[in-house]
C-alpha cells in the first residue's frame, strides 16, 4: 500500500470522524436522547412563541422528552404542539403545561409542572391544555399604553391644580381663608377658657360633686333593691295577676257587649238612646223631679205638704135672729 494511499484513507476516516462528532454534539446539544420508546401527547395552546419543532420538553428540570411537531389549526386561532415523552416517564392529567425560555434570549423549551398527581395519567394520543408563552412585546405594548394613558392623567391632573389656584387660590379666597383661621384661632381660645372654668368649677366644687355622685350611687342601688322587690313579687304572685288580668279581660269584654247593646237599642238604656218617645218622658220626668228638687230646697217638706187657708174677704155675717139685726 502506497503511502499517499494510506493517507487519504486516514484523512477519509478522520473527517468522518469529526462528522459524527459534530452530529453528536448537535444532537445531545438538543436533548438527543437514544431512548426510543416513547408515547404521544398533544398540547394545545393559543400562542407557542418561538418554541420550535425539537425543543426539549423538561420536568422539574429533567428532560423527558421533545417537541416532535408543531402544527396550526384551520381556524388560525389554536396550535397543537405534538410531545414525545419518554416511556418510562409518567405523567399525570392534572399537570400544568407552560412554555418557558431559557434564560433571556434562551431557546424555549415545554414545562411540565405536577401538581397533586390526583388524575390519571397519561396515555398515548391524550391531549391537555397548556398555557401561552410570556410575551415581552405584548408586555411592552400594554407598558406603553399605560404610560400614555399615566400622561394623559398627569395632563388632566395639570390642568385640574391651574383650575384650583385660578379659581380656589386668589387672593379673595386667601383672605376669607385667614379670615376663616383667625374666626377658628379666637373660637379655639375661647374654648381652652371655658374648659379651664369648667376644671376650676369642678375642683372648687369637688366635695358636692362626690356626693351627688354617691347621692347618685345609693339612689341606683335603692332602684336595684327596688326592682328585685318588685320581680319577687311578681314571681310570687304571679297566679294572681294572671287572674287579675282574666278578670279585667273579663270587664272589659262585659263592657264591650254592654256598650254594643246600647248602639244597637237592647235594654232599658238601649231604648231610651233610641226611643224618642220615651227619651222625651224621661225628659219630662227629669224636668219635674228638678222642680220638685227646687221646691223642696225653697219651702221643705212641711211647706209642700200643708198649704195654709187664704183669709176671707168682704163677708156678711147673718143676722142670729131672724129678722131683727143685733147692731140696731
């Protein structure tokens, strides 16, 4: 074998070589892994960012997986990302799925994130939900429309404090408000008098002021003796005024029925209410009884009883002898 034979095998060999190495470092670069039982789950999502087809898929920072297709609904509006995780990975159905980055200009990756494995897990053609990636842009937009919208409530704020001073801090106002602040400084000194008179009052008058208060002390525990005396003896006669009340209740239905007789004409008292003709005899008769009355208050009894004779006037008397007059 020549030498330069013999060379370019070795230079062949070494070439390849690096080829396989460098296929190497870009497959394990990019979570090769040589497991190749595996099983199917499918995400979907509304947004996947920047994640690509062969993104590693990690859990609880452990690769268990990679994103083996990525593909777009009809409607535009979802896209179902395809994961083919290892077979001896098990993964529940409650699990949170949620796109992430690595670091801040990292490649994006799938996060599984278990919760309480209270599920089922999953199995070969399951599809879950998962949550869209952070959107810094989307971030930024919203970020510049609130500042736009904190400009224009400082434009406002601005406009609101030229109101104030040209309408509220003129000098007009200015003066009424010291105005105002010397009314309150006077109102203010006159109150720290009063509440100094009313401590001199207080202390000059200390000793009527504790006996009224002890005046006060016994006349409430009088009240208390009072109304315990007065719940004994309602406890005690309690049987009684429950009868008491049964009779009042009593009277006053009596009173009620009486009073209804009398609307509707019943009874004596009835019939006189309603009886013209007998209301006016009793008319008549109270008339004469108070005649009666007077009389007897002016003349008495004996006065009414015997009448005296009236004298006789312009009498003859008759002669004794007939025929001869006794005065001849």
């Amino acid at each position: 074998m020549s030498q330069k034979r013999l060379e370019t095998k070795v230079g062949v060999f070494v070439a390849i070589g690096l080829v396989v190495l460098a296929v190497l470092l870009v497959l394990f670069s990019k979570g090769f892994s040589f497991n190749w039982q595996n099983y199917r789950v499918f995400l979907r999502t509304s947004n996947v960012g920047g994640l690509k087809t062969g993104a590693i898929v990690l859990m609880s920072g452990v690769q268990v997986g990679k994103v083996s297709a990525i593909k777009l609904a009809a409607d535009g509006r979802t896209v179902t990302v395809t994961l083919k995780l290892n077979k001896g990975i098990t993964v529940y159905r409650d699990a949170n799925f949620v796109i992430e980055q690595s670091g801040f200009l990292g490649d994006q990756y799938v996060a599984i994130v278990p919760t309480k494995n209270a599920d089922r897990p999953l199995h070969e053609g399951d599809e879950v939900t998962c949550e869209a990636p952070f959107n810094l842009l989307e971030v930024a937009r919203n970020a510049s429309g609130f500042v736009a919208r904190i400009d224009d409530v400082a434009k406002k704020v601005d406009t609101a404090i030229a109101d104030l001073r040209r309408l509220v801090l003129n000098e007009e106002t200015l003066s009424n408000l010291a105005a105002t602040v010397g009314t309150m400084r006077t109102a203010s000194e006159h109150a720290v008098t009063t509440v100094d008179n009313i401590n001199a009052l207080v202390q000059t008058n200390s000793e009527p002021v504790t006996m009224s208060l002890s005046n006060l002390v016994v006349f409430s525990e009088h009240l208390n003796q009072l109304a315990a005396t007065l719940s004994q003896v309602t406890t005690t006669n309690a049987p009684e005024i429950s009868v008491a009340i049964k009779n009042v209740e009593s009277a006053t239905a009596t009173l009620k029925s009486l009073l209804d007789d009398l609307q509707t004409g019943k009874g004596l008292a009835g019939t006189l209410l309603k009886d013209e003709q007998v209301a006016a005899h009793v008319s008549l008769l109270a008339s004469n009884l108070a005649i009666t009355s007077s009389n007897l208050n002016r003349l008495g009894l004996w006065g009414i009883l015997w009448k005296p004779k009236a004298p006789r006037t312009n009498v003859v008397s008759r002669p004794i002898y007939p025929g001869r007059n006794p005065m001849n």
